[in-house]
C-alpha cells in the first residue's frame, strides 16, 4: 500500500523544530515507502491564521528539503465540510446545543460532585422542537455535537465503547468513546473546529497515514468514530513523542521559540536541525545526517519513545561543525559566493577552514585574514618580536604552493633553534591574529607573500 501523509500545521505562527520533527516524521515516512506528502495548512481560525505565516512555513519546509506534492488550505475548502455536515446532519449524527460555557461549567462541577464522569449529558438532545424555537427566539443560536457511538439504543445510557489501533508509534492503543463529550463540531458563529475539517479533509485527500504529536491521542478516538459516521475506514496512526526543552517545556509557535527561521538565521544548517528534530527520543543516536535520503535510512517510526523527547538546543552547534567539516566545496559553494567568498582560492580556502567552523559564516573571518591580515592591533609578546621579525625575513620567494610553509619554518627553525610551541604559536599570531585555526600550511599560499609581509610586525 502506497503511503500518503499530511503535515497540517494552523498558520498562525512559524513552525518551531518540534514541528519540524512532526512534519519530517511524515516525509521520511513517505520517502521510505515511495509515497505522498501533502502540505495542508489548518486554517479555518480566520481570526489568527495568516497567509505570511503559510508561505513563511512552506519556505521553512523547503530549507529543510520538504518539498510537498500539494499544498491545499482548509479556508478553500468550506464546501467540503459543508457537505460533511449535511451528511452528519442527515443521519441524524450532529445535534443543536444551546448551553453557554458557564451553563456547561456548573453541569460539569454538579456530575463531578455526583462521581460521574465530566462528560456531556446530551441535555440538548431532550429539547423538544417547541423548547429550540424558544431558545431560537431568545437569540441562541446553536453549536453542534457530534453524536459518538457510545450507547446501545438510548444515548442517555452510554456504555464502555472501545475504539482501538495500532499506533505506528506507540503500539495498540485503546480510547473509551464513553469517556469523551460529545465533540464540538460547529460554533455558534458557524466557524468550525479542528476535528470535522481535519477528518473531512483526510477522507478526502486519501490520506494513508496521519503522523502527528501525541498531545492528539484522545482526539484520535472520536476522530475515528467520525471517519466511520463519514461512511470512510479511518487511515492508520502514528503519534510521536514531543519535544520539549531540557527543563521540560513545550515549545509554541506562537511564542517563536526555537522556529526554524530563527535557527536558519543563527547559521545553524538544515541538517542539522533535520537530525536533531528527527533523532532526538529515539534509540538512534544523534548524529549529523548529510541528507534526508541519508535520514530517511536511519529513521524508523516505530523507535520513537514514549516520553517526551527531551532536547537541548547546544548540540546543533556541535552537529554543525560535524556537518561542515565534511561538507565537499561544491556543496556550500554558492553559499560561500553569497558571503562574498568566491573566485578561484575558494575551494582551497574552504578545505584549509571548514575544520574550524561551527557556522558557515564564520568563514568570512577567515577570509578577511587571509587577505588582510588580522583585525586590530598585533598581539606578539615583546619576547617574540625579534623573533617574528627575523623569521619574516626567512619567507622564501614565490611561487607558493602546499610545501612552502614547511620549507620556511624549517629554516626558521635552524636559525633560531626554536621549535614546537615556542616556533609555531608567535608565527601563527602574526599571520593570524589567532593562537589557533586553520592549518597554517594551506592558509600560507593562500595569503602570498606580499600579503604576509605585510604582517611582519
Ligand atoms: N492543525 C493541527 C495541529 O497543528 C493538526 C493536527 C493533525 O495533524 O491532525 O495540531
């Protein structure tokens, strides 16, 4: 069976890495079974949701190397639960309820003080035609419940209904529809909440598979008791463990933690992020993925655990720096070009100081030393400045090439009989400005020698 997923963000904010991991889960699951990924955004919320954030959320996808086979948007797509409703309604499955929040409260506190479950009582279903005109007439207007299944013949007499999967994540799973209200499927203003859409949606879209957060388990019970009201087979599940930070909070895309543009602008690279969001609370072991074809061969749904997947943001640094110091030129050439670091001494370049960077950009520094030197004033100890100096006067002439810095410091070593630390660490200062770096071997015919003289101090 071919697979087709959905990741469905609600634009009202960008996605932060733990939707990154939601919507990689559903990708490299595709990727590994030949199947389709579809971008569909939740935004019924017209209030919150917002177009920027969608385009913002499908760039952020295609930096991290999603790329949807359709984007649809649920704002579009009204029709379609207009006419689920129709059919709920027609079966008599939707039913008008006029409570408002503090009517339902007080019922609420009455059943708990009753030892019953906090449910819903159906109370609206006892109205009578004449008793809905009336509240009609006051103004009420009605939202709508979806009827669960939960009940032989008298609904006011619910009994234990178990709905049970194999959760692709967390193994079988069993929800009791007689422990659940009656959703909320249409507010009073009309507006609709999550569940009909997104049910209606998957049925439509011929979704395979829906891999999601586990903060959406429960909804899953009445989610299937729906897709069967529907006249559809529910697709199979998957929720998978949520990120949290180290000191145990969720993330929010409202309040921008972590997004993926954030990260993006710290230099932190796609992969990186990638391996992290998809690795972290698995018995995998994370490292740095180059790929998400790589990702995807490492990656096993079923491996996620059940606690939260506890993440500490330092180590995308240290994924990076793994990341970059094997990334081939041609890879990170145009982004080097961007950075201004271009011409025929970029490949070179790039292999003497890819060792040395956590961050691509960090590359600019150390081209901006190469060509000139090192920023501020010199730092040689008064000991070493003879030292510098006379050695300067030992650069042999050019051509340059891999052997030169070599053949210099050997003679340097001769004629001063310095050697190690006492040779090498007053050198690298006055080419660099730094007490470490790249190798100096292929930084020197980098620099040629009239730019290094230049630095005699
Ligand atoms: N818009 C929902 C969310 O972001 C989607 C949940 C789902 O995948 O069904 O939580």
């Amino acid at each position: 069976m071919t697979a087709t997923v959905r990741f469905a963000p609600s634009p009202t904010g960008r996605i932060h890495i733990g939707n990154a991991r939601t919507a990689l889960f559903n990708w490299l699951f595709a990727q590994q079974r030949g199947g389709r990924f579809i971008l569909r955004f939740d935004d019924t919320d017209l209030a919150r949701s917002r177009r920027e954030y969608a385009d913002g959320i499908e760039r952020d996808l295609g930096w991290l190397g999603i790329r949807p086979d359709a984007v649809h948007r649920q704002s579009e797509r009204f029709a379609v639960y207009d006419a689920a409703v129709a059919k709920l309604k027609a079966a008599g499955l939707l039913y008008a309820c006029y409570e408002t929040a503090e009517e339902l409260e007080l019922r609420r506190k009455v059943r708990l003080s009753r030892k019953l479950p906090p449910v819903y009582g159906r109370e609206a279903l006892r109205l009578t035609d004449a008793e809905r005109g009336a509240l009609e007439a006051q103004g009420r207007k009605p939202h709508w419940r979806f009827l669960l299944p939960n009940f032989e013949a008298d609904p006011f007499a619910p009994r234990r209904t178990e709905v049970t999967w194999d959760d692709l994540c967390r193994g079988p799973q069993t929800v009791d529809l007689a422990s659940l209200s009656d959703p909320v499927l249409v507010r009073e203003d009309g507006t609709y909440l999550y569940t009909l859409p997104s049910v209606a949606d998957d049925v439509e879209m011929g979704i395979s598979h829906v891999i999601r957060g586990d903060d959406h388990v429960t909804n899953t019970g009445a989610q299937i008791a729906l897709f069967r009201a529907l006249g559809a087979e529910p697709p199979a599940f998957g929720h998978h463990n949520l990120l949290t930070t180290s000191t145990g909070e969720g993330l929010s895309k409202r309040t921008g933690a972590l997004s993926i543009e954030g990260l993006r602008e710290d230099g932190i690279e796609a992969m990186s992020v990638a391996s992290l969001a998809v690795l972290i609370g698995s018995s995998e072991a994370v490292t740095a993925a180059r790929s998400l074809d790589e990702l995807a061969a490492r990656f096993d749904i079923a491996a996620a655990s059940r606690g939260a997947a506890k993440f500490n943001p330092a180590e995308l640094p240290v994924l990076n720096r793994a990341l970059l110091r094997e990334a081939p030129f041609d890879e990170v050439a145009e982004r080097l070009a961007a950075l201004g670091i271009s011409g025929p001494k970029a490949e070179p370049f790039w292999l003497a100081v890819r060792d040395n960077v956590s961050r691509l950009s960090e590359a600019v520094g150390w081209w901006a030393i190469v060509a000139n030197g090192a920023p501020g004033p010199q730092r040689i100890a008064e000991a070493d400045r003879d030292f510098v100096r006379e050695a300067f006067d030992l650069l042999p002439a050019e051509p340059w090439d891999a052997a030169t810095f070599k053949a210099w410091t050997e003679a340097v070593k001769r004629a001063s009989g310095r050697s190690g630390k006492q040779l090498f660490g007053p050198l690298r200062l006055a080419l660099t400005g730094h007490d470490h770096g790249p190798a100096l071997a292929e930084l020197l015919p980098l620099m040629g020698r009239e730019s290094v003289l230049a630095r005699r101090p």
